[in-house]
C-alpha cells in the first residue's frame, strides 16, 4: 500500500523541477552526508550539533515544523534536576541552550526556576543548529531503511512534495521511539517485563489567569480533586494532581491526565490517547475553576502539540544499564554521560507513581555502550531509547540527560564519519576527550581512569 502511495508522489514530482529551499536545496539530497541524526528533541538537537561542531556535515530530520520534540510538541516542563548535590552533572550544550534561553528571557520563573519557554525554545534550538552549520529538514518523517549486510545504506523519509531517500556514513537515532532502530531491525525492547506495559501518557496542559498567593496547599489541592473524583466530576486513573509553575506569573501547568495501557508506537493508541487526554483535560480545566481557591478566573493557554509520550522503546546495545547501577550511582570507564534523577515510574496500568532515590548528592555514569545498538555497524542512539532496563529508563528518560547522550551520540557519529570506522570500533577514550574538551561532565573516576592528570 506504501509502495503504491510512493510511486504516485515520485512520479508527480517527475513534472515539476523541485523548489529550493533556504534551510536545505533538495538537489542536495542525493549526497551523502557525514551524519544523518533523525528526530529534533533534545537528544537530536545536541547530537546534531554537536556533529557539526565536531567536523561533520550534519543533516537533522524531524517530523514536526519545530525542533525540541517533547520540551516543545509535548509541552513538558520543566527541566530535572541536571545537579548531584551541588555538582552540575550535565553540562556542555545543554548549558549554553540554558544560557541562551536566559538571554533571551526565556529561562527561570518566579516560582520554579528550572522552567523555560517553549516557544523561545524553538528559536533556540533552530538558532543552535543553524549556528553550528546543521542542515534543517523539517516536516519530514523518517519511515525506512536500506539495510545492506547489516549498514544503513539510506533511509526513506516521507517529506513533501515526495518520498526521498537520505544517504550517511552515520545515523543518529534520536526519535524518543527508537523508529530507525527498529526499522534497522535492532532487537528493542518495550515496557515492563511481564505485560510489556508503558508508563503512561500525559497530555500536559497550562492555565492563566491562576491567583496563585490564593492556592491551597498542594495535599488540599489532592484533597478537591479525589472528592471530584469520587463524585464522578473527574475520569482520570492518576491519583494527585501533579503540576508545576511556569516562566510566567499567574500561569500552571498540570501534568495531570493519564491515559494507561497505550502503545506510543501504534497511530491507533495514539489516536484513542489524545482524544481521551483532551476530554481529561476538559474535566480537570472545569473542575480548577470552580472547586479550587485561585483558579476561579483561570482559562486554558496551550496544551501540547501531541500528547506527552514516556516510554516506548528501548534498544537492546552493547550494554544494559540496569536500576541496580542507577541507584547504586555506578561508574564505568566508559562514561560519556551522567545522570541523578531518581526512578520515576509513573504507574503502567493505574494512578500511583514509584520513586527510588539514589543516594543524596550522587550520580551515575552512562556508558557509551548503551548507545551502540546490537546488530547495525553504522547507527548510534541518544536519547529516551537508548540500552536500559524499563526502570533505568524511567531515571535516564529526563531532558538534561537526552541533551547529554545526543551529545555524547553526536560527537560519536562525527569522529566515526571522519575515520570511516563503525561506532563499535571507536576507541572511547578519544570520544571523552572530545566531550571534556566541549565542556561536558563525565564523572571523575571515568576521567581518572582515562586520562592522565583527569
Ligand atoms: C508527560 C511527560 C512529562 C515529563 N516530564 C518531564 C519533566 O518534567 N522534566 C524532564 O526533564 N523530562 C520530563 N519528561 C521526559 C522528557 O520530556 C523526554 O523523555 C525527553 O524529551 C526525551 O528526549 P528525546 O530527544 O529522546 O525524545 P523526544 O523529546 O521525544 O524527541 C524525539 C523527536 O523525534 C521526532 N520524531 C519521532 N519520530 C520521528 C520520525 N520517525 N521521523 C522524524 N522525526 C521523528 C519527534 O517529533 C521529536 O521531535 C516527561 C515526559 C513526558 C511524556
């Protein structure tokens, strides 16, 4: 069916000679890029920068008309704790979207100062892209590959006016879905062991208008909206109601629906989650208003661009990183990212959430393994999906930690693309480095271990 649809739109565009573009001229697609990274949220948008920076010549393929995936489409905010104690453990382009989100005003809110605009994260992240030399190629979605003896030859990608083919020495897959991993035929994993289940989805959604010296307590809060509940004012299996402030005064945003038991890589699940997000929504939006002290004159602002997707996902690599090395803050040699959020799973098939700590002011180390995929000699994955368990995924999902592994997948990809060698082959040790050298923060025993001095 695929094959018919394709055919039509290749021949149409046969008639007409095909329009240049400002960001990328489409006679240029026929070339082979140094690195192709697929998918613009965070681990996309350092990945692809940090490629070009690193010497590459870099093409960014994502689907939407806007770059930041969740931080942007999904709406999620604000950021987790990118911090062990007082040690900054994500750095690098993280921190300089940080810096230029703060130029910017678009960084810090009067009462959650991890929040940052949405729409100047955009600017932002296009800025950052075209800056570093990115070749930008919105509205285009990545639906194939040409595997040859276990090598991504090219990928298709569905992009107006018609299907086109994309040739790299190198692939970055940063879709949040491991989409071209899958496509590749890299063995992934999805949910929790037993039912395979997901975390669930969010539709995440903001108000102004919000009197906020006027809220209750947050337990008061929880206390009105299980009352709402049990009157059947309220159809939403979560439990509390989860929300943050934002960067502007007078303004929530709730993270509060929940819609359980879908799979993020099924149109039709997708489909049945926004429609009962919106109706979630709905419900939580009136009921604000007219049981919550503060919210009586609250309206609606913005609710993502698709529902918030948690988990899908995961692809089987070199190495498995488990819920034992998140929270026994594990080191490994070859770090080249770190984390210290806590596991955060949010209930597959109910309304509560399970939180494990790690011990206070530690972190641990992500290893450059559980970016290299099983089976594919030239593909690299940064990101929600990289090697992990379902519950040390739901440590490392969290955007400073995405931003970190794009970079650490995108540095990869571009010494790989320069030496013409697989991401196997890498020796790691000149990847850290190189990370050092653009500020990131790899943990000091890694650096110890590898380097002379640290
Ligand atoms: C409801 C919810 C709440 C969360 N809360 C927080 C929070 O408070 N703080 C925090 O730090 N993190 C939070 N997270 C986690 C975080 O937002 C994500 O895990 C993170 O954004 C993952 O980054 P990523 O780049 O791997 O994937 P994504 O952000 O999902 O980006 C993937 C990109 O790839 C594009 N794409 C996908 N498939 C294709 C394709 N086939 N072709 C082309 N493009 C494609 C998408 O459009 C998107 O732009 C939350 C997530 C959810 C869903």
């Amino acid at each position: 069916m695929f094959h018919t649809l394709d055919t039509h739109l290749l021949r149409s565009s046969e008639r007409a000679a095909e329009p240049a573009f400002v960001i990328l001229n489409m006679s240029e697609s026929d070339r082979t890029y140094d690195v192709a990274v697929c998918g613009g949220g965070p681990a996309g948008i350092a990945a692809s920068v940090a490629a070009a920076r690193t010497g590459a010549e870099v093409i960014l393929i994502e689907r939407y008309g806007f770059l930041g995936g969740m931080a942007t489409a999904g709406l999620v905010n604000p950021f987790m704790t990118f911090f062990a104690g007082s040690e900054q453990i994500v750095k690098g382009i993280f921190q300089e979207i940080i810096d230029r989100l703060s130029a910017k005003g678009g960084w810090g809110g009067p009462r959650e100062k991890w929040a940052f605009d949405p729409e100047l994260l955009k600017v932002t992240a296009d800025e950052i892209c075209l800056e570093s030399g990115v070749k930008l190629l919105l509205h285009s979605f990545v639906c194939g590959a040409d595997v040859r003896r276990a090598r991504i030859a090219s990928i298709k990608v569905f992009a107006k006016p018609a299907p086109r083919n994309i040739k790299a020495k190198v692939f970055v897959d940063a879709t949040g879905d491991a989409d071209l991993a899958h496509l590749a035929w890299v063995p992934c994993e999805k949910g929790r062991p037993g039912d395979g289940l997901t975390q669930p989805m969010t539709l995440n959604f903001r108000v102004a208008g919000v009197n906020i010296e006027r809220m209750p307590p947050r337990e008061e809060i929880n206390r009105l909206y299980l009352a709402a509940r049990d009157q059947g004012r309220i159809n939403c299996p979560r439990d509390n109601v989860l929300f943050f402030f934002t960067t502007r005064e007078g303004e929530v945003h709730f993270n509060t629906t929940r819609v359980i038991k879908v799979d993020g890589t099924s149109a039709r699940d997708l489909t049945a989650a926004e429609i009962e997000g919106r109706r979630q929504m709905k419900q939580i939006c009136d009921f604000l208003r007219t049981d919550v002290p503060g919210f009586e004159k609250s309206y609606l602002t913005a609710a993502g661009t698709q529902i918030g997707v948690r988990e899908t996902r995961r692809i089987v690599g070199q190495y498995v990183l488990t819920a034992e090395d998140v929270l026994s803050a594990a080191k490994f040699h070859d770090c080249v990212a770190r984390g210290s959020y806590p596991i955060d799973i949010h209930d597959p098939d109910a309304g509560g959430t399970v939180i494990k700590h790690l011990p206070p002011g530690e972190s641990y180390d992500i290893p450059y393994r559980c970016l290299v995929p099983l089976n594919v000699s030239n593909l690299l994955v940064a990101g929600r999906p990289i090697s992990a368990t379902h519950e040390a995924h739901s440590s490392l999902r969290v955007m400073p930690i995405a931003f970190a592994t794009g970079q650490a997948a995108g540095t990869a990809a571009a010494l790989c693309a320069r030496w013409n060698i697989s991401p196997r082959d890498l020796d790691v040790r000149r990847l850290q480095q190189e990370l050092l050298d653009q500020g990131a923060s790899l943990s000091k025993s890694a650096v110890a271990l590898d380097f002379k001095g640290g």
